[in-house]
C-alpha cells in the first residue's frame, strides 16, 4: 500500500525578508531547523531549540525529545529567578563568624591562640566562597504551561537584555491572540 505523502515543509529563513537588528539573533534563527505544518509561519525563535509560529511553539532536544504546545492551550507564561538561598545564609553565617572572631581576638588573646590567624582567615574565605556561589549558580528561566500536559521550560542566559525577554513573552501572547480571534 502507498502512502500519500504529508504536506510538510522545513523551514528555512530568508534573512532578505526578515527584520532582524541584532546579528546573533540573526545567526540564531538560521541555527533552527524544524518542520512546519502547512500555513505555519515563523515568528520568533529563543536560542536554536525553542521556535514560536502563528500556531504553536516548540522546544526540540537533539534527538531525545520535542515539545510543541498550540498556542491555544497555553494557560500562563512565567519568568522566574532560580537560586540556591541557603548559599547567602552560609556565606553571611561564617563571614558574620569571622568577624566577630576577628573583633573579640583584640579583646581575649586566647581566642586569637587557639583559633589562629589562618581559621579565622578561612572562616572569611569560606563565607566569601559561599556568596560568590549563590551569584554564580543564580538561573533565570521562562516557563510556558499549557492546559493538561508537560510544561515547557527555556533557560535564558544571563547575557540576555529584560527588553529581549519581554519581547519574547510578549510575541508569545501576541501571537496567542491573534489565533484565538477569529
């Protein structure tokens, strides 16, 4: 038996037709290579992995896995901060610690024999460490939830501008409305 074969097309950017200020985003969006569905338009892209069209938005994995949510089913679209807290609380813990060993070794000089020039200098250290790795480890992210099935998550470089993100969101809600008016 044979097959009819599907309308499908790959999708190739005409930079001549694109408005595109930014060369990276522009080398971002010849990077994207995922089938259309027929009457499917491209409308903006996040890195090499995540497309938005005039009906839905996509988030390919290599070869491990793709999500493709129509933009009717999408129910709220959230950008948050991920950050590991109990890092600052360890830092501030053992910087507060040091000073006040590095305070009361002026006023009890056993303190400074038995704790030593270098822990008191390793408690400040360490407590330095800890800070640094709250900034350092610190992750933004937008999450897109559809009605009933998994929830699309995009990770955004810190490089990334407010304005890039916000403008992102808001092609995602724009183009939302625009299928769901007839």
């Amino acid at each position: 038996m044979i097959f009819p074969k599907k309308n499908k097309k790959k999708f190739t950017v005409n930079m001549k037709n694109m408005d595109i200020s930014d060369d990276s985003r522009a080398h971002q969006l010849e990077k994207v290579n995922m089938t259309l569905l027929e009457n499917e338009v491209k409308l903006d892209s996040w890195t090499d992995s995540v497309l938005l069209t005039n009906i839905r938005i996509m988030q390919e994995h290599g070869n491990s896995y793709r999500i493709s949510i129509f933009l009717e089913k999408i129910s709220s679209i959230q950008m948050y901060r991920k950050n590991k807290p109990v890092l600052l609380l360890l830092g501030i813990f053992f910087v507060i610690v040091g000073i006040i060993l590095v305070a009361a070794a002026n006023f009890v000089p056993e303190i400074h024999r038995e704790i030593g020039v270098r822990g008191i200098t390793m408690l400040l250290f360490l407590g330095a460490g800890f800070i640094a790795a709250f900034f350092l480890t610190r992750k933004n992210a937008i999450t897109v939830s559809p009605d009933g099935c998994k929830n699309l998550n995009i990770k955004i470089d810190r490089k990334v501008s407010n304005e890039r993100i916000d403008e992102f969101i808001t092609n995602i809600q724009s183009a939302k409305l625009k299928r769901m008016t007839p």
